[in-house]
C-alpha cells in the first residue's frame, strides 16, 4: 500500500464532517445550527425530539405552494376563493395570526403567500390548503408523503397552519432540512421570506422576524409560538459564500428567541469556515502502473468537495492518498485505484475515492519482457 502525503494550501459539493461537540450551550430546548453548503451540523441539542413546531410548519405549506409555481401548476396570479371554514378558523374571530381575509372573496396567489410569510396568517394557510388539495387534512397528508421524501423522517402534519394538534411534530433537524431544501430549489421564490412588511386589506404587519431588522446577513425564515411550544425561529444568513442555518425552539420568551439565535448564528460564523478541496474531475495525483504502455495514470477525484471545520482544526488538517502499486496494467478509464484521505483534529476522518483518469494497455510480449529485466537488473518497477 503506497501512502502519499498532499500539502493542500488552498483547499468544492459539501462533505458533512462529523464534527466535535459544540463548546457553546443555549437555553432552548431544541436547537440545530447547519451549514447549508455542505449540510455539517455545527451545533445541536436534542435535534431529532419530535416537538411542535407551531408556525414554523407553514414553511411546509409554503414548500409545497413553490414546487406548484415552480412546475407550472400554479402562477402568482392565479385567485383562491376564501371559504367560511378559512375566515372562521383563521380570520380575525378565531384571535390567531391573520391576514384579515373576508370570506368569499379571491385572492391572489402571490397576497396569499406574503400573508403566510410576513403575516403569518392561518387563514391564508386554509384557503391555499382547501384550494390546492381539496380540504386542509388531504393537504396535512400530502405535506406528511413530502417530508418524507424530502428525508425529513420526524415530521407528521396534521394542518396547515402548525395550530396545536397532539400527532403535528417535526424536529428542529428536519425545520433546518426544510429550510435548506426550500433554498436551494425555489431561488426565484425564497426572497419572499426577507420581507418585512405587508399590507394586505389595508392591514399593514410586520414580519415577526426580528434578525431580519437586524445588519447580519438574516433573510429569512419562520417564527413560531404557541403555549405548548414555546418561543421557536427557523432562521438563516448568508455572509461572502456561507450560509447558515439554524432552528431553535422552546424558548421562554420573544426577547429570548432573538438573542439565542443572533448569539448562536454569531458563534457559528465566528468558528467554522468551509474549504474548497478538490473539484470534480480534477486530477489529485498520479499511480505508478506495472508493465502498461503508459508509466502512469492520472488519480481523478469524481467530485467537489467542500469541507465545513473548525477554523482552529485547519492548521492540523492532513490530505493523503493511498493505493496498492504500482498498479498492474491493464488500466481502465474510471476504474477505482486509489482513496483519498482527510483527516483534521477533532474531526471524523472521511475517504473519497480516486478514479483512473485515461486507459493504458499493457505492453506486448517484448515490452513485458523488456521491463521485467529492467526490474530484475535495476529495480525499476516502471
């Protein structure tokens, strides 16, 4: 097995490193903080506890009405009609957060998703559920199969609007899923969760978001509150080429839920960095190949790799690749011959596999004759 040491100076697809615990504690109950790029937990406590998520949950409503827009199903300007059931359960008699809707009116689809996103309106939730699924539970069910498929293995819906229901839960680390998801597919649609104010019904609200008042790179996305959940914010900021997501619930207070999250978004800025690697198809090193026309094969990497650590781990980061060698020949293009390996303090070490990067053929009778001599005579393995 050959080893050969990479000095990487400047070191792109995310790797989730696994990495140490997180010196930093916070008061909320459940809490996760990811890099989006490479999807690396940074931070996390009792990530994966099904808990409710209150509002937060309309992110999912709002994912599904964006996969519509996105796939042409639906277009911003497409009207909804509002039915008694959205105006008595999510209007202004039900005392929850409202977009004001009167009953029987239409309404646009893009008013209908700023009431959801800056207004929080459950009755905005309602009529698009009611309107794209037929009645809210199907909707509830349709949401359930796409969280699923999405890989948010903690998620059971049985509303649109995250009104307290026993069976309605998620976990802080499918919210950050969600919020990653929406992000990445739907670039034309997530600035609607930056905006900070609405008037609708000559009704103007604020986003209850309070980072995105703030100048540290908030732009989005959902707050939450109910007795049973406490004080919850779904958030995320981008800085240079990072973004940061991060879910907290079970807060006691608004005033806390802002503090916890601008000081933990802080920290993780403060204490990672990502680092560009390798990019796909890139040649890493070369193999020495026994009895073949060529001397050498290319060691290709398949893909990009862009690693999350923490900045004190970089100095101790090592990159080496290993192969048995040299390699015999015949030699295939895309053959797997080498591993490369990354390993850092407190880090978990990771290995990506090397491809040959060309063919070579083994060399005729005379050639394989001719090098077996060299090799006998001066020990050359070429």
């Amino acid at each position: 097995m050959f080893s050969r040491l990479l000095t990487v100076v400047t070191l792109l697809t995310g790797l989730a490193l696994a990495l140490p615990a997180a010196a930093i504690e916070t008061i909320a109950r459940e809490a996760v903080l990811i890099e989006a790029a490479t999807g690396a937990v940074l931070f996390d406590k009792n990530a994966d506890t099904p808990m409710p998520p209150a509002s937060m949950s309309k992110m999912m409503t709002i994912y599904m009405v964006f996969e519509r827009l996105r796939d042409g199903r639906l277009s911003l300007d497409d009207k909804l009609s509002v039915s008694e059931n959205a105006w008595r359960r999510g209007g202004v008699k039900s005392g929850s957060s409202t977009m004001f809707l009167e009953p029987r009116s239409r309404v646009r689809v893009e008013d209908l998703l700023r009431g959801i996103i800056v207004q929080s309106g459950n009755d905005a939730c309602i009529v698009m559920a009611e309107n794209l699924s037929g009645s809210e539970l199907t909707f509830a069910e349709e949401m359930t199969q796409k969280a699923r498929a999405l890989g948010m293995t903690g998620s059971t819906f049985k509303n649109s609007t995250g009104w307290p229901h026993p069976e309605h839960r998620m976990t802080s680390r499918d919210l950050a899923i969600l919020a990653q998801r929406t992000i990445a597919d739907f670039p034309d649609y997530y600035r609607y969760y930056s905006e900070k104010t609405f008037t609708y019904n000559g009704i103007r609200q604020n986003n209850r978001n309070r980072l995105l008042y703030k100048d540290m790179g908030a732009d989005g996305l959902k707050t939450g509150h109910t007795s049973e959940a406490g004080y919850g914010l779904t958030s995320s900021a981008a800085r240079g080429n990072r973004r940061l997501i991060l879910v907290v619930n079970g807060l006691p207070s608004n005033k806390d839920r802002f503090r916890e999250s601008e000081r933990l978004l802080e920290w993780g800025f403060r204490e990672f960095n990502n680092y560009a690697l390798f990019k796909a198809g890139e040649q890493v090193e070369t193999a020495a190949v026994w009895l073949g026309n060529s001397p050498t094969v290319p060691l290709l990497i398949g893909r990009d790799v862009l690693i999350t650590l923490p900045k004190k781990s970089r100095l101790g980061m090592k990159v080496t690749i290993n192969y048995q060698g040299p390699v015999p020949a015949p030699v295939a293009m895309g053959d797997p011959l080498a591993m490369l390996r990354i390993e850092a303090p407190d880090v978990e070490t990771i290995e990506i596999p090397l491809t040959a990067g060309a063919d070579v053929q083994q060399l005729g009778l005379m050639g394989r004759l001719g090098a077996a001599f060299n090799h006998i005579v001066f020990g050359d393995a070429k």
